[in-house]
C-alpha cells in the first residue's frame, strides 16, 4: 500500500502542470500516510528545474553507489533526470524495505522485478505504476492463486460464531501482534495456509477488511470457547474436533 500509493505521488510529480518536479531532500521522514494515501509533508525542496546540458556526458545521475547515464536532449536539457531522480529515491529508501517481505509467495517474483527494475532504471515512472497496478489486480482478484484440489472439505465450519480473542502462536506478516491474522481472498486460501503451518487447528473469517477489500482470517492453535457472532464463521480441522464439543 505504501509503495504504491508512493508510485503515484511519483506518477503525479513526474507529469505535473508545471513540469517534471524532483524531490531534493527524499528522506522518509518527509512522507506520511493520510486516509491510506502517502502525502509529502514538505515541498520546500521541490524545483522543477532540469540539469542543463551540453552533452551525454554532462548527464551522470549519481547515488552514492550506482550511478547512470542519461541522454541530453535537444533543447540543452537532461531527459527525464528528475523523473529518474524520485525513482531511484523510492527504490532505495522504501520499495528494498517493503517489497520482499509481505507478499504472498507467488506474487513475489512480480515484486522481485519491479525492485530489480527500478534499482537498474530499467523502468520510467509510466512502468513502475503499471507494474505496480497489474500485481495489485493479481492480489485482489485471487488470480495468483495456484490451482488446488478443494481444502476446506477438511474442516467443520460453524457459521454465526467465533471464538474468544487472546494470544496465540504468531506468524508473518500478522496484521496482530498476539497472534496469527492474515489477509485471505478466500476460506480456500485460508485453508491452505492452515494447512501449511504446524500450530494451525482453526481459523476464524470476519467481515473485517483490509484497504484492498481482502477479508481478514485469525489462525489458530488450540481449541476456545466459541462465542456468538453474526458476521464470522469458524473453521475447524475435522482432525482436531470432537462429538462433545461440537
């Protein structure tokens, strides 16, 4: 959410009405996130200003470990060295941060060439945020999502309860720091993470949401009391149940 909403802050500075705007002073500390959005906190080192130029040569973007040449163009001005500029800033400062770590498994090799990309400048601006929107359509339409045979036949599910909150085991990333609860597209993906980690023996869906609209699933280990709840449904490994307690 971060990176992308950063991107298109990028994406606006870059075709602004008064031209190409580069960030002087590209620090996180000058961003914050406002309604979900990241805003810029201080423009007083912003310019629109582009290095003037005589020939290629004059035209090296330097950072203190890579530096590119760019092209000077006709009218004596280095192409797109502002543009470049902010892209460069937000790779090295949030996107080698915050990409490679939250990510479903197999939407990663996606973020994985955005990173390499832009750290190469290999993308413009216009790339970086059609990359950036075709991962985000991927997660929230389930599409990345591998062909599986049908998981959740394991599990018991009791609609209008769940059980009662408290701490558990943890996973990454949690959106809790007492337990294990995870952004699904579905109970069936859900299940497959269950699945996939050796404490799960339950797990809970609400209709609480995240900023993509995802539903948000608590995992967990041992048995709770249940609780009644309109909006959830429990799902319980059939492995893990018993008569007496259903």
């Amino acid at each position: 959410q971060i990176c992308l909403s950063l991107v298109k802050l990028l994406f606006y500075l870059a075709h602004s009405p008064l031209g190409s705007v580069v960030l002087l002073d590209f620090q996180p500390r000058q961003f914050v996130m406002v309604d979900g959005n990241l805003k810029v906190t201080d423009m007083d080192d912003a310019s629109t200003e582009e290095l003037s130029c005589k020939e290629d040569n004059d035209c090296t973007l330097d950072f203190p470990t890579k530096s590119f040449p760019l092209k000077c163009s006709a009218v004596g001005k280095c192409e797109g060295i502002n543009e470049k500029k902010n892209l460069f800033n937000a790779y090295r400062y949030f996107f080698t941060y915050l990409l490679p770590h939250s990510a479903p498994p197999a939407l990663r090799p996606f973020l994985s060439d955005i990173l390499n990309a832009t750290g190469d400048l290999r993308y413009g601006i216009n790339e970086t945020l059609e990359a950036f929107e075709k991962v985000l359509h991927l997660y929230k339409s389930g599409l990345y999502l591998q062909k599986r045979s049908l998981l959740l036949k394991d599990y018991i599910s009791l609609k209008g309860f769940r059980t009662t909150e408290g701490e558990d085991y943890k996973c990454w990333p949690s959106y809790s720091h007492l337990g294990c609860l995870l952004s699904v597209h579905s109970a069936e993906e859900a299940a497959a993470i269950c699945n996939s980690q050796s404490q799960c023996q339950s797990f809970i869906i609400t209709q609480r949401r995240t900023w993509t609209g995802r539903p948000l699933a608590s995992f967990h280990s041992r048995p709770a009391d249940l609780i009644p709840d309109a909006n959830a449904v429990v799902y319980i490994k059939r492995s893990a149940s018993s008569g007496e307690r259903l």
